[in-house]
C-alpha cells in the first residue's frame, strides 16, 4: 500500500485521546497513531462485497492533521 503517513504522537496524546472517547483503542491501532498519526492513501481501493463496488480508500485518520481538521478522530 502506498501511504504518506501526517507524523507521529505522543503516548500522553493517545491517551489523552482515549480518555475522551471512555475506552481504549486496540494495541495494534495506537501503535499506528504513535507512529504515523494518519495517513493519505494513494491509488488503493478494494472490493466490497456486501456494496458490489469497488471502494476507493484515500485516508486512515489520526489525532491530527495540520491541513483539515475534519481529517481527524475527533472531529
């Protein structure tokens, strides 16, 4: 998969992060957030079979984004 990631996090942001949302994330996504925050996904779709079409998926969202903050968890 060809991705540019937005940066990394701080655990203290993750966590600060869980403690608004009342539970905590899978080890496997926090880590993803504390190492690439987010990231653009480039020329990736997948078939969805329950849709029958082809998805394209262009963002994993993370805590911040300095471009767009509807690109974020939180928002």
């Amino acid at each position: 998969m060809n991705i540019t990631p937005w940066g990394e996090n701080s655990e203290e942001a993750v966590l600060t992060f869980e403690q608004q949302i009342g539970f905590t994330l899978p080890e496997n996504y926090r880590n993803f957030l504390l190492k690439n925050n987010g990231v653009e996904v480039l020329n990736q779709s997948f078939f969805v079979q329950d849709l029958d079409q082809e998805i394209k998926l262009q963002v994993l969202f993370g805590l911040h984004n300095v471009s767009s903050r509807v690109l974020t968890l939180s928002h």
